[in-house]
C-alpha cells in the first residue's frame, strides 16, 4: 500500500475490508434495469460487478462511498489502485453528502492493475450527465467518492479497488 506521509489513506481494503459505507445506486431509481453489486473477493480487494442496461431509459451503475467530512489539507490528488475490464468510468466527489451535484472525472481502465493519479483540480461539476457552470473541485474537504459507469451502451462490467487515497 502506500506508505508515503503525504498520503491520506481513504480506502484500503488489505488493512479495513469493509465495505459498511459502501452503498449502490442503480438507474432502477428512475425505472432503468441494470444491476450491479460490491462485494469482497478475498484478495485484499473490492469488487464492483454489474451490468449496465439501456431499457427504460436506463444506462448506469454506481457505487458510492460516504464517510465523515474528511479535510483534505494540502492534498491536490486523488490516488487509486483499480483493475478494470478495459472500460471507462467516472470517478465522482462530493464534499458534502448533501450536495446535489457532484463532481467528475473519467479514467479508462486496461485489464491490468493500475495506479491511477487524477488532480482535484480537474473535477467538475455536474448533475445527472450535465456540466454545470460551477467552478472545479475545490473544497478542503471530501465526504463522498463514487465509482460510475455509463458509456451509453449495454454491458457487463467489473471494476476491483485495491486502495484509494489522497497525494
């Protein structure tokens, strides 16, 4: 894992496999039909499966993590350990839970392990697929981050998370 002192440790699932505050959130909230789950494969990791479907105007899978207000002092990036299918996903943030925006970013995976380093400064926001005016991520503090598929097209995903951090 990451042992550097300028990292804050969000989610490590070899030391804490938990998945308590992990919650999923499918299009079936607006009458879509795909389906996906987290669970803990033993491996020191979690794994977000699913299948994203396109009836009833549906088209995403999400699972999001909520905790306490965390500050983020002079952190600048998020850091994450994921393996993926060799999709594209939307990382999302929020920093308060009550926000009804959040915001995005997207990271393409290539179906090996990966360390994927995104700056906070390049989230933006957004509400249900649309950009919102709003200026990038720039709170000093998180209390939400979520992992989303929607590529506008039918399909089977899986997506494993090793550790996410702030650099």
């Amino acid at each position: 894992m990451l042992t550097n002192t300028d990292t804050k440790v969000l989610t490590d699932f070899a030391s804490n496999p938990n998945l308590e505050d992990w919650y999923i959130v499918n299009d079936v909230v607006m009458g879509g039909r795909s389906d996906s789950g987290i669970f803990l494969n033993g491996n020191d990791c979690a794994v977000f499966k699913g299948y994203v479907s396109l009836e009833n105007n549906g088209g995403f899978a999400m699972v999001k993590h909520m905790f306490d207000p965390l500050n983020i002092d002079s952190h600048t990036k998020i850091v994450m350990k994921v393996k993926g299918d060799g999709k594209r996903y939307q990382l999302r943030l929020k920093s308060e839970s009550s926000q009804y925006h959040s915001y995005v970013n997207y990271f393409s995976t290539n179906g090996e392990w990966q360390v994927i380093e995104v700056p906070l400064s390049e989230f933006y926001a957004s509400f249900r697929g649309r950009k919102l005016s709003y200026p990038n991520f720039n709170s000093d503090q998180l209390s939400e981050i979520a992992f989303l598929i929607g590529n506008k097209k039918a399909e089977d995903f899986q997506l494993k998370i090793k550790w996410i951090a702030l650099k």
